[in-house]
C-alpha cells in the first residue's frame, strides 16, 4: 500500500509478479493481472479484456431454479446522469437448465424488451413469450419488410413441406407483378 500514491497493489511473494494494481483519483484505474499480463482494466471511460478469446462470463449470485446476467449500455446524458440505453439479459429457469436471451432498448429513458430468443429457439420480436420459431407483435401496424435493392429481383416468402414448395411474392423484372410459383 502506498498512501502517498494512492495505490495498492498486489505483488506475487518475490514481488517478480503483479497481480492486481490499483490507484484512487481522478485518473484511477484497477488492472488485473494474470501470468505477468493485464486481463482486466478499469478507468474512467470503461473496461477493456485483455485475453486471446475475451471470454466473459456472467454469473447470478445465489443458488436458485432461475436467475440471470445481464450486460448494460449506459450514456450519460446532457445533465451528467446515467442513462440506461441497452441491455442484454441472459436468464435461466427450470434448475438453470433451460436459457433464454432477451435485448432491451431504451425509448423515453424506460428499457422495454424488444427482441427473445427462448430455451427452444422461438424469436419474439415485440413478444416477450414466442410461441412460434418467428413471432412478431406489435400494438400498431404489424408488417414485414422484405426489401430487395435490385428492382430486377424477386421478392417473397418460401413455403416448403417434405413434398412441395411454393413461393409468393412479386418479381420487380416481370412488371412488378405478384406471382405464386413452384
């Protein structure tokens, strides 16, 4: 410890190897160390991982059927308060064996889940419980865009069982005409 540095730092027994540094004030900032290398730093502005596969992981505090991690975007806003805009939420039920992700975005400072992938692989977007692979709700007009950058294409949804295969859509090299074709 070094008070007048405002520093603690963590030496290995011969004092050869940090294992973790840190400084208070204004320009303070925690590294954690590993085999001699910086793994984790902490300053002002963030945290950065220093690690071949930036692996991180993150794990609910108790013992418990459900839990969950979550990774939160925050900005400051023009009157210097944090701001929540995105979170990433990894949550767990059943004994922790089943898992589901949800993103959250925030609209007029209130995070509302907006994307939910489900233990079984159901997509919600604006549907926080799927219970079709693709579920899109939403209070106002609910429509699909399918938008194709080259007016020559087609444009459609795929239909297929084990048997057929059938495609609706419009063709934009065709008169921009609606078309049903197998």
């Amino acid at each position: 410890i070094d008070l007048a540095d405002n520093r603690v730092r963590f030496q290995s027994r011969d004092q050869s190897t940090i294992l973790l540094d840190a400084v208070a004030g204004s320009s303070g900032f925690v590294n954690l160390y590993h085999d001699g290398n910086i793994r984790l730093s902490t300053n002002s502005t963030g945290i950065q991982v220093n690690n071949g596969s930036a692996d991180i992981n993150l794990r609910s505090g108790s013992a418990s059927a459900s839990g969950q991690g979550q990774l939160t975007f925050e900005n400051v806003d023009g009157n210097g308060q944090p701001r929540d805009v995105v979170r990433i939420i990894g949550a767990s039920h059943g004994n922790g064996g089943y898992g589901e992700l949800r993103l959250q975005t925030a609209f007029n400072n209130s995070l509302s889940t907006r994307l939910t992938i489900t233990e079984d692989g159901n997509v919600g977007i604006g549907e926080d419980s799927p219970d079709s692979k693709l579920h899109i709700s939403d209070a106002a007009n609910c429509i699909l865009l399918l938008e194709d950058t080259n007016a020559a294409n087609q444009v459609g949804v795929r239909y297929k069982t084990t048997t057929n295969e059938w495609i609706a859509g419009v063709h934009g090299g065709e008169g921009n005409t609606w078309k049903l074709s197998n």
